[in-house]
C-alpha cells in the first residue's frame, strides 16, 4: 500500500493513474515525460515517467488501471515513485477500480438518506421548500462526488459524508446555544456547499477539471443562484427575510473575501455555520493524513489547510 512506502522500496504492483500530464524536461533538447499520480485505498504518491513516447502519450490517462514497476525515491523531503515500466491492467490482472477507489466511510446511499431525513423535519415551510428545491437540482450527483478537489473530504461520496457530519455538530452546537435557530443552521449545512458538483468535474471521486461556471462563478454564487430560483419558483418575493437569511448564508460561509465571500458572517447562524465548516473541514483532513501515514512515521506531512502544519503523532 502507497502509506506503507519508504525510500528504497523496489515495487511491482497495481495502481489507479489518478493524474497524468505530459510535460517537458528543461534539458537541451527538451524530452517529454509524465507527471503521475498513483493512487490507492491507503493514498496517493506522486510519479515520474520519464522519456514517454508518442505511444505512451497516446496510452495513458487519468481514472485507469495500470501495473507498474519502479522504485521510491525522496524528492524536497517528500516521497517520489520513479516508474521503469508501466501497462493498462488487463482482464487477466484480476484487479478492478473500486479495489482502489478511496471512499466515505459511510455508504454514500445512507448518507443521502439522512440529508433527505434532515431537509423534511425543517419546520419553517419557507426554508424547507427553498431546500428541497435545491437538493433536487444536484440529487443525481451527490451520492458519489468529493467534496474538494484536494483540501479535504477529497473521495467518493465526500461531499454528503461532509454534510453529515457538519449536521451532527450543527444538532450539538443548537442544543448548547438555544438562540441559534436550528432551522437556519440544517438549511446553511445542506446548501453551504450543495453546487459543488455544478463547480467541479469528477468521476469516482475524483475530480479532474472545474467546470466553466465553476471558475467563472464558483459555488457559492451558484448555490445563491439557486436559492433566488427557487423563491421564484415557489412564488416567494426576493426581498422575504428568508431568502435573504438562506442567501448570505451561503455567501459568508467562506468568511473572507480571499476564500470565496462577498460578505462576512453577519447573522448568528451563519458564524456558527463557518466554524462549523472550518472544524470539520480541518478534523477530516487531519483525520485523512493520519491514516494515510505509516504508523512507524511520527511526522505527518503539511496539510495545506492548518497552514501547512505537519501533525506529530504521539507514541502512547
């Protein structure tokens, strides 16, 4: 398994090709080569390919099966996977995608359940219907798309594993401060980030482009989008409180005009729905880099989301 590799390590063994792009030595002549990302259930590493030819670059993409054979190397104090020999996986091999297809560890089927569960018991008709409406719009998608292309929750079915998760902190958090309008907080966690499958292109749980209204619009001014839809399609004025509370729920989720947010958090629901957002997004991705981490490795690597901290795994 990639979590288990050390510098050394000669390998022969199956892997998804989750990323691969030609690119060109700086040498003279320039020769082109791949820069590849192998992929398993414990993680990913990045590869090298060197001197692809016109048939290897006719060969091998992204989201397939492939055999390879290399050695591990350390590149910038990280670990590097130097490919000899690589192959599509064949019939014969015995080895099928979802063998190494990271997921939620939840069924993602069970996870659309309990957000279908949650919309319904919002009592507040207005924020219901304004929910469902939306949730409708993305149905389709959300049993098996990632929640981030990287930062966290990045596997199939991480976007509604995210949401869970936020609900279950959102319930405790409504309970301990009873001035948060539990209403306003199940809506912020289900639409804060129900148009990522509009923003980002993904397959099996792995994203690999954003879309044209992801880069020009982004999700959160797409989910805003939505939510003015549905007030018109449900026949609510624009300028209803509500609307306007779900809207910049959705807007000040990120906080800062630097992540995403036109607007910081102003209502008491949707600070409690930033934080809320934060903490489980940076717990998961913590979480996720720890158990793609040899237990014999102390140090974990940066996580790009507590400021490129590593995490020190104490030995007790």
């Amino acid at each position: 398994m990639i979590k288990n590799m050390v510098v050394g390590d000669e390998i022969i063994n199956y892997f998804l090709l989750k990323e691969a792009e030609v690119k060109q030595t700086r040498t003279t002549p320039a020769k082109d080569y791949f820069d590849m990302v192998l992929s398993d259930q414990s993680g990913d590493i990045p590869a090298k390919f060197w001197d692809a030819t016109q048939t290897d670059k006719e060969t091998f993409f992204p989201r397939q099966l492939v055999k390879v054979k290399g050695i591990v190397q350390s590149y910038n104090d990280r670990l590097q996977f130097k490919i000899e020999k690589i192959r599509l996986v064949n019939e014969e091999d015995g080895v099928q995608l979802t063998d190494f297809i990271r997921a939620a560890p939840v069924p993602a089927e069970q996870l659309v359940e309990t957000i279908k569960r949650v919309t319904a018991s919002i009592e507040h008709d207005t924020v219901r219907r304004i929910v469902e409406f939306c949730v409708a719009k993305t149905e389709d998608k959300l049993p098996h798309y990632p929640a981030a292309k990287s930062n966290h929750h990045a596997y199939f079915g991480g976007l509604v594993y995210h949401m869970n998760r936020m609900l279950e902190l959102g319930e405790f958090i409504c309970k301990q401060r009873p001035y948060l309008r539990p209403d306003l907080v199940k809506a912020g966690i289900i639409l804060h980030d129900i148009a990522k499958p509009e923003e980002m292109i993904a397959e099996l749980g792995i994203v690999s482009d954003y879309s044209v209204s992801g880069k020009l619009l982004g999700h959160l001014a797409i989910a805003y989008g939505w939510i003015t839809e549905a007030a018109i399609h449900l026949h609510i004025p624009l300028t209803d409180e509500i609307v306007i509370a779900l809207q910049h729920l959705v807007l000040s989720h990120h906080n800062l005009g630097e992540w995403g947010s036109p607007v910081q958090p102003q209502l008491p629901e949707a600070v409690a729905l930033h934080y809320i957002d934060q903490l489980d997004a940076k717990l998961q991705a913590v979480e996720d880099v720890l158990a793609t981490t040899p237990e014999t490795e102390p140090w974990t690597k940066p996580i790009r989301v507590i400021e490129n901290k590593p995490i020190y795994r104490m030995n007790w």
